[in-house]
C-alpha cells in the first residue's frame, strides 16, 4: 500500500516531464541571433586555383583487396627502367599506372598504362620501360589511380654501377 504514492507520482513525475517540451515557444516566436553584416570590397582579385579532380593518397595504402604486383628493374648495361605488373585482385579496378623517373642529372620523364581498351581494364602483364641513367641513382614513383582517387605505391631510389666502369670483376679469381 506505501508504494501505491509513490508510483503514482513517479508517473506523474514522467507525464509531466514528457508534455514539458509542449510548452516552448512556436518557430515564429523564436528570433535568431543577428550578427553586424560587414562588407570588405577585395581590393585586388583573388586568383583562381585550377581543381584538381584526383587526390593522392600518400599515407593510406591500396586495400588488400585491391592490391597490384609489379616489380621495377633497373637494366644494368642500358640503365633501362622497366615496370612490370605481374597482376594481383587490383588489376580489374586500376584505371590508370603511371610511371615517373627522374634521373640522376634531373630529368623527368612519365609514362601511363591506362584502361583504355576493348577490355576495360589494364592487362595483367603490361609493362612501361622508360630510359634511366648509365651510372647514378634514379629516382621511381609508381602511382595507380582507383575510384578516382591516386595512390602512390611506390617511392624509391633505384641505382645501379655500371659494369663496365668498375674497378672490381666477378670474374677476378684472385
């Protein structure tokens, strides 16, 4: 009997509670808060920046789902670089490859594999080769662009001696 009292308030406690956001005001009654509206005229032209329409993703790797094999070989007597995709699940997705080396004396040259084809996609034995320096380091980057996005999957210093120039012989017995 003690608790008859005090589920009754309880729930009245709640019907109350529940009706209280009846009483607010109306949306007409509700006045913003205005702010000073101030006019600055520019007094030179603000110069327009040309969109990019990729991003490139440095820091997020390709999904595992949508991984791409390649190797990248430096040819030692030509100093040829070459990629080679040697396929992988990403394949099917990559719309674009792109090539960069930047050799020894700063030169850049680029090249793509894009899916521009009857199939749709970039064949899984594609490669590019591009000219690299005789003696020196160069410098690769491979970008694979999916879903519009680009992503930099490899970044790294290639270099080779040239054997021709060198002092020490894998024929020397001695």
């Amino acid at each position: 009997m003690k608790y008859i009292p005090i589920a009754a308030a309880c729930c009245a406690v709640l019907i109350f509670t529940l009706f209280a956001g009846c009483t607010s005001p109306t949306q007409a009654e509700i006045q913003p808060v205005s702010t000073p509206a101030t006019t600055v005229a520019p007094a030179t032209p603000a110069p327009t920046a040309t969109p990019v329409p990729t991003t490139v993703e440095t820091v997020v790797p390709l999904p595992a789902s949508q991984t791409v094999y390649f190797t990248v070989t430096k040819d030692r007597p030509t100093g040829k670089i070459t990629l080679l995709c040697n396929n992988g699940p990403g394949m099917s997705s990559a719309q674009v490859i792109d090539l960069t080396v930047t050799r020894a004396d700063g030169t850049v040259e680029d090249q793509q594999l894009t899916n521009n084809n009857n199939l749709g996609q970039i064949s899984g034995d594609a490669s590019i080769t591009l000219p690299g320096s005789l003696d020196g380091t160069d410098h690769v980057q491979v970008h694979i662009t999916m879903g519009g996005k680009v992503y930099l999957v490899y970044d790294q210093d290639v270099g080779t001696v040239n054997p021709y120039n060198s002092t020490y012989s894998s024929l020397d017995h001695s």
